[in-house]
C-alpha cells in the first residue's frame, strides 16, 4: 500500500478528495470575487475609460476625491446620515418586533409576513413604494387628504426624501433582523424569568437586566450587520429616488456606481469604493470592539 493511500484511509487523513468537492467554490470565489476585487485595488491608482488602456497615476485618484471633490464629501455625510438612521431606528424596531410577535398567537405566521420584503425584488419593492409616497397620487397623501391634511412631498422635497428611503430601508431589513432577534429571546431560559419574579424584579428591571443582558450577543451582530448593509447600500435609493432631488439622497456606493457606469471613470469609482470600504471596516471594527466590551 502507498504512503498516499494509507495517508487517505487513516483516521483523519482524506488525501485530495476534500479539495476536489470544494474546488468549484473555490474556483467561483476566485473568478468572480477575489480576481475582480483585486482588480478593482489596481483600478483605483489609475485613471481608465473602459474604451482605452488604464494608465497610472498614482494616489492622485485619492487626492482628488479627499481635496477638490466636495459632492463625494457630501456623499459621505449622506451614507452616514443613511447608515446611522437605519441602525438607530431600525434595530429598536426589529427588536420590538421580535418582542411583540415572540408571544402572539400565530407567530410564525407573521415573522413570515415580515420577512417576505426580504424575498422580494428590490427594484420591485422601490417602485411599489414610490406609488405609495407619490406627492399628488400616492395612498398616504390621498389618505391624509380625506382628514383634510396635506401630506408632505415624500420623493421630491431634500428633507423628505431621506426620511423616506430610511423609512422604507426600515420596513424592508425588518423582518430578517427579528427573526434574529425572535431566535435569540427564544434561548433565554424560563426559570431565568421565573427567578426574577420570585426576588420582586419588575417588568422594566426584568427586561433591562436579564433579557437585553442575555440577548446582547444577538444586539451586537444586528447592530453591526445593520450599520455595514445601511453604508454600501444604494439600490433602493437608485430605484426610488436616483439620488435626488438635487443629491439630497446620493450616498456614496451610489457615487461610485454613477461615476462607474455613467461617467466611465472606473478608477475614479475604484478609489472611492476603496475609501468607503475602508471607512465601513474602520467603524465596524470600533462597534464590534465598544459592544464586545460591554457583553
């Protein structure tokens, strides 16, 4: 017997055959992931229009955007306002969910209500949504018309029109960020609850200190899955609002995106997808270090 084929029948020895079952995720993680990734890096310290050669330039692609650009600052200041409002808003509300339904009669029943968004198509669920908000013809305008209310102008006024697209980004990351919280109040122990009642612990002083405390894993991984999907997140907005009006919605992967497909300016949109890769890193890195502290 060869040295090859007692080292694959041995206990823990399985040769090559592992390699041969991974080797097509393997080759597709490669070709459409590691290789244009890597070629994107290359991008971003050129200056390339599709229909010629890239040709070197350095960081002046990074100078450009971090000193002369002021609409890719202003498209900073937008994802952070995005990112920030999801999280805030829409991780209290997930967990209320997940809190409210976790008891209801039929739960599974409706966790699946609130997950279909997340099965459904995005450009579909834009301009679903964009009929719902329409200024003039939309339902929740001629609703509040029928008490008499002027409803404001969702998808056209600078104000409104981020409002709108978190609103919206809310209801549609809702029902995957309960289901995680719906999974993680279900592993709390009874006899926890049952302890706290005995000792005189209060409904507020149960939730604070046993149930959030306990479910705090769970928190963390929303909180920063949320914050990370909220700052390279920008097909909503494309569909909805294109950005508008007057870039009051254009958030920075959408920046990259136009500049990309519209201006052909591939190693200017490679540049900034690296600075907005890096700023989600960064603050990813500080949220799971701050909340890992504190669980």
């Amino acid at each position: 017997m060869s040295p090859a084929t007692r080292a694959a029948r041995a206990p823990g020895g399985h040769g090559a055959a592992p390699w041969v079952f991974l080797s097509p995720l393997l080759a597709f993680a490669a070709i459409f992931f590691v290789l244009p990734i890597g070629f994107s890096i290359y991008l971003a310290f050129t200056r390339w229009n599709p229909l010629g050669t890239p040709r070197w330039v350095g960081l002046r692609q990074f100078e450009y955007l971090l000193t002369r650009d002021d609409q890719f600052w202003a498209t900073i200041v937008n994802t952070f306002v995005f990112a920030g409002a999801f999280v805030l808003i829409g991780v209290p509300v997930a967990l209320g969910l997940a809190f409210v339904f976790g008891r209801a009669r039929g739960k599974a029943v409706w966790r699946s209500v609130y997950y279909l968004p997340q099965l459904t198509n995005i450009v579909a669920i834009a301009y679903l949504w964009q009929f719902v908000l329409d200024d003039r013809y939309g339902a929740i305008n001629r609703l509040l018309g029928m008490v008499g209310l002027r409803g404001p102008d969702w998808l056209t006024d600078p104000a409104m029109a981020m409002v709108s697209v978190v609103l919206v980004m809310i209801w549609y990351e809702a029902g995957k960020n309960m289901l995680v919280f719906s999974a993680a109040l279900e592993g709390v122990d009874q006899d926890i609850y049952d302890a706290a009642e005995i000792d005189g612990a209060g409904a507020w002083r149960t939730l604070v200190s046993i149930t959030l405390s306990i479910i705090r894993p769970a928190f963390v991984f929303v909180t920063i899955t949320s914050f990370i999907t909220g700052m390279g997140f920008f097909a909503l907005i494309l569909a909805m609002t294109e950005g508008g009006p007057r870039g009051a919605t254009e958030v920075t992967a959408l920046y990259a995106y136009r500049m990309a497909f519209e201006d052909l300016r591939m190693g200017r949109a490679s540049a900034a997808a690296l600075i907005l890769f890096a700023l989600i890193g960064i603050i990813a890195a500080v949220q799971f270090r701050l909340l890992r502290e504190r669980t």
